[in-house]
C-alpha cells in the first residue's frame, strides 16, 4: 500500500472551491453513502467521479467541492468503512492483550465483511483518515501496553493489518454454500490411488474463508505470545 500526496490531506484550495452554476450542493454524508453503495453493488473498480456523479445524478463539479481527485474520496470511503467497527471499550479493557489484539483484528474483518467489495479500496493508500488513525492507535496501545517492544508492536499491527486485509479481499470472490458443496464432490470422487491425502480430509474440504481467517489469526497470535515470552 503506498500513501499518494492527495490522500494526505482533505480537499482544500482553489480546485476544492470550485463551484458548478445550476447544481445545488450535495451534502457530504450523501455523497459518501451513495459512494459506499456504488462499490458494495458493482465493485472498487467502478468507483469514479463521473460514475458517482451519474448516481448522484449530479456533475463532477459538484464532487470536487469536497474532494481534490478520486484519492481523497477514496480515502474517504475507507474511513467511512473503518468507522463501523465496533468496539467494546469496556470488554476490551477487560482481556489480556493478545486476547484484545484478537478481537480487534476480528471486528475489522467482520466490518469489511459486510462491505465485501471495498477491501481492494485499502490496497491503493494507507489508510489515514480518522478511524483508520483511532483503529492503529487502538492496536498498537493494546500491543504496547501487553508489554511488546516498539518494533515488536509495530511489525505485529502490519502483520495483522495484512492478515485482515489479504483475506477481506477474497471476500468478494468466495464461495457460496453451492458451490462449496460441488467442490467438496469433486474431491470425495477423486481415485484414491493418486489422492490418498486429499481424499483423508476430504471431508474437512474447502475450508471457508471465514474459518482459514480465524485460523491463521490465532496462529499469528500464539507467534506473537511466543515472541513476547522470549
């Protein structure tokens, strides 16, 4: 993920001042629900200003009142995203660290579930916005306040950011129940002669997604315990 210079700031200046004669003004709020719709409906790649616009039934002067170029709304999207994890302040207060560090990275993942098509959104920039920013600070002081190192807690925040990231992005392409099951037929019916292994677990195959995430989420866990122990 790379941090553009547009996204590092909010639309200001002269080009986010811009004013289109005939168009009323489009409330921020609405602009970024519609924009949220338009990628939960068809996908991150038809995010654009002019696609927005259409929906807004608006023009794109209109969107670059608040936004510089399509970084900064997209920054905007994500934070919006970022905004509806849900965190127990008081049950999180209550877990060791690793405990919290788990549930933390689990909320993340559950709320990019329910947008399943925003995560390649997250690929183009850092995240920055304010949730995003409140999120990283949340993690790193339970990581910090378990007793990790800086560079410890540092490299363990990037590590869970991309195990939550890496899986939410084939959220949009997983399976459904169907489909599971004809690949799950497909590897009963192999000959056993040439797949004896695949045919041992057969019946524990395909994995969801959401099981191999909570999997490799508590492997994570278990070698960060390791290294703090060491």
């Amino acid at each position: 993920m790379r941090v553009t210079s547009s996204s590092l700031h909010a639309a200001g200046g002269t080009e986010s001042t811009r004013r289109s004669r005939g168009r009323p003004a489009v409330p921020l709020d609405r602009i970024l629900a519609t924009a949220l719709q338009l990628v939960d409906e068809e996908g991150a790649e038809a995010l654009s200003m002019r696609t927005l616009a259409q929906r807004l039934e608006s023009g794109t002067a209109t969107l670059y009142r608040h936004f510089t170029n399509r970084a900064v709304l997209v920054g905007h999207v994500v934070d919006r995203v970022l905004g509806e994890v849900e965190l127990d302040d008081e049950a999180l207060a209550k877990m060791s660290w690793d405990q919290a560090c788990q549930a933390l990275a689990q909320a993340m993942f559950d709320t990019l579930g329910r947008h399943r098509k925003v995560a390649p959104l997250l690929v183009e920039q850092t995240p920055i916005g304010p949730n995003a920013m409140m999120l990283r600070e949340r993690s790193l002081a339970v990581l910090l306040g378990g007793g990790l190192s800086p560079s410890l807690a540092a490299r363990a925040y990037a590590t869970l950011a991309r195990h939550v990231l890496g899986f939410a992005i084939q959220l949009a392409g997983s399976e459904n129940a169907a489909e599971q099951q004809q690949v799950s037929a497909y590897f009963h019916k192999l000959p056993p002669a040439d797949f004896p292994a695949t045919l041992a677990v057969a019946d524990s195959l395909p994995v969801p997604l959401e099981d191999e995430f909570a999997f490799g989420l508590e492997l994570i866990i278990n070698g960060l315990r390791q290294l703090h122990a060491r």
